[in-house]
C-alpha cells in the first residue's frame, strides 16, 4: 500500500509539474516583417523587444519572429495581416499603402525629419494627437521613422542638375513627389526589391537610409552616394510595429500591462535608435569599397529645399480637400519634431 501510494504521489507530483509547464506560456506572438534578422530593426529593436516581453511576462507570453516575409505576402499587405489577425504583430511603411494613412505622411514632408531617434519620439507624439483614428484597426506599439535619406546612385550627386533624368526608387508616394520635383523618375517599389532593380539595371539609384543600404549591399551595387549638410534630411518614411487588436484585447489584464510597459513613446525611442545604429555602419562600409560619399554643402542643400518647397503646400491644400486641416498637421509634425531634434543629443547614443 505504501509503494502504491508513493507511485500514486509521483503521477500527482508529475501531472502537476505538466500542468505549471503548460501553464507558464500561454500566449504566443507572431511577428511578421520584411526584412532579414540581422538588419537594424530586427536585429536591435524587435528582438530585444520580444525578449523584454518574454522576460516582463515570466514566460507566459512567447515570442515567434519571422523575417523576410516568410509567413506569405508582400510588404504591402503587412498591415492588414496585422489587422485582420493573419498574423499577431507586424512591422511596416505606411506608404506602402500610398493614400490609406493620409495624415502619417506630414511626417514625409521634405528636409523636416531629423535622425531616427528623436524624430521617433516625435512620431509617437504626433500618432497620439493625430493619428489615432487612422490606426483604430490595430494597437500600435511603436510609431518611428529611419534616419535621414540619402541618394545612392550609379553616377555622382554633386549639384541638383545631375538628378535630371535619373529613374530612382522611392518608398513612398511622397518621396516620389519629392524626386519629380527634382528632377528624377520615381519609380516606388519596397525595399526589399532594390538590389534586384539596380542589378538588373530596372533603376539608376535609389533613395534609402543608411542603416538599409548596408544588409541590401547596395553600396556594392552603385558607387556615388549623396547626404545633404543641416540637422534635417532629405526625407523620411513613417512605420508602426503594430498588434492585432483582437489579439490584445484577447490577453488577460497583467499581460496587456507587459504589452503596454513595452508600447509608446520610449519604444518608438528604441526603434529610432536602431536605425541611428544601423545608419553608422554606412561610412565605414564605403571606405572598404572605395565608393564616394557627397555631402552637398549649405548652399547646395538650400537649392534642393527651395525646389521641393512646392510639396507641403500642395499636401497641406491636398488634405484640405479631403476634409483634413492640413495647415494644422504641419505645423503638430513640425512642432513635434522640433521638440526632440533640437534637445540634447545626447540622450540618443545608442
């Protein structure tokens, strides 16, 4: 009777065991996006985001990264597997839905954006005073932008004239507007499908950020690379890492809480970082290539805002009529961002 009983407590003690296991992860996060691991936001914000969620929740939620589109789609579309609960969290532009996100693209205007982490403080500002109807859909973790754009070409970028002509990607629709003005072709497509297009000869250049270039080798594909003097670059592009609301709403209170202490403005904070950390891998790439590196002086970067100036007013009288106040939201992004651009800079080393 005796062994019986200690066999019997053995069973009890085990099956609770199972139980305590099966009960420590209870949720498990998807997230999706378009990039490879080891690019900057990956690599330095969404995997330290998911470890931080799995540590904060003692391991009851689980967190499950796919890159580089791998659960089907294109770029595109992340949005709305992330609202239609395909997948649980994604991270993307919302310019990759020209038109859908109207109000985000104050944020595009430009030579307005500064570097990534302080204009992505101010993104969270500007999501929180105008942005909250656009993205009712989803809970948006994080709202941040890269850092400032450059123009990667197969021929020099010294002067505004040498744009005349060039076919050019852009991410964005406003972007595309910008390089019109310039002079350019835009042709849009997600960045993910750059280095081909350039390989193959489709465009001349394109228009990205640093801390991209590097991970899709475009420096080894064209050779001249063009950066504008001021604290304001050429452009930006908005993005959310945003959650599936069902899947939110679905969590038990104290795990909402681990998702809200990991959401806002400090986490678009640390998006922004990881693409200043990224845009500083850039130079020392193109030492090692020998490729060259313009940054145009003062008064050249006053021509090429003074050719762009056109734009805001023409978005600012696009969202008037759509029933936007578009004067407004100008001024809420311009404000915003000059709230963090022009504080210390050294609250942003990485």
């Amino acid at each position: 009777m005796l062994k019986n009983l200690a066999i019997a407590g053995c069973l009890v003690a085990g099956a609770l065991g199972l139980g305590a296991t099966a009960q420590a992860q209870e949720v498990t996060l998807k997230v999706h996006h378009f990039l490879s691991p080891q690019s900057p936001v990956p690599k330095y914000f969404i995997g330290p985001w998911a470890e931080k969620v799995e540590k904060d929740s003692g391991g009851r939620i689980a967190v499950q990264i796919y890159p580089t589109m791998q659960l089907g789609g294109k770029p595109p579309s992340l949005y709305d597997q992330a609202k239609d609960g395909v997948v649980d969290i994604v991270w993307t532009l919302t310019g990759y839905t020209p038109g859908r996100f109207p109000k985000s693209e104050a944020f595009e205007l430009p030579f307005i954006a500064g570097k990534a982490a302080p204009t992505s403080e101010a993104a969270w500002d500007f999501y929180e005073k105008d942005l909250q109807d656009e993205f009712k859909d989803v809970k948006v973790i994080a709202a941040f932008v890269h850092g400032p754009g450059l123009v990667h070409a197969n021929k020099p970028i010294e002067k505004l004239e040498d744009m005349k002509g060039l076919k050019l990607r852009g991410p964005t629709r406003m972007t595309n507007k910008l390089l019109e003005k310039l002079g350019a072709i835009p042709v849009g497509m997600p960045v993910p499908a750059v280095p081909e297009a350039l390989s193959k000869h489709v465009i001349d250049g394109a228009v990205v950020p640093w801390e991209v270039s590097v991970p899709l080798r475009i420096p080894e594909l064209v050779h001249n690379h063009t950066g504008f003097s001021g604290s304001r670059g050429l452009y930006t592009s908005f993005m959310v890492f945003a959650m599936n609301k069902a899947k939110y709403d679905s969590l038990p209170d104290d795990l909402k809480k681990v998702i809200d202490d990991n959401s806002g403005r400090e986490a678009s904070r640390l998006a922004g970082l990881a693409m200043d950390k990224g845009d500083m891998a850039g130079p020392p790439a193109l030492a090692k290539l020998g490729d060259k590196q313009t940054i145009l002086d003062e008064a050249e970067t006053q021509r090429w805002k003074d050719a762009a100036k056109d734009i805001e007013a023409g978005w600012i009288e696009e969202m008037n009529g759509k029933g936007l106040d578009g004067t407004q939201l100008v001024k809420d992004a311009k404000a915003a961002i000059d709230t963090y651009v022009d504080k210390d800079q050294a609250a942003y080393e990485y």
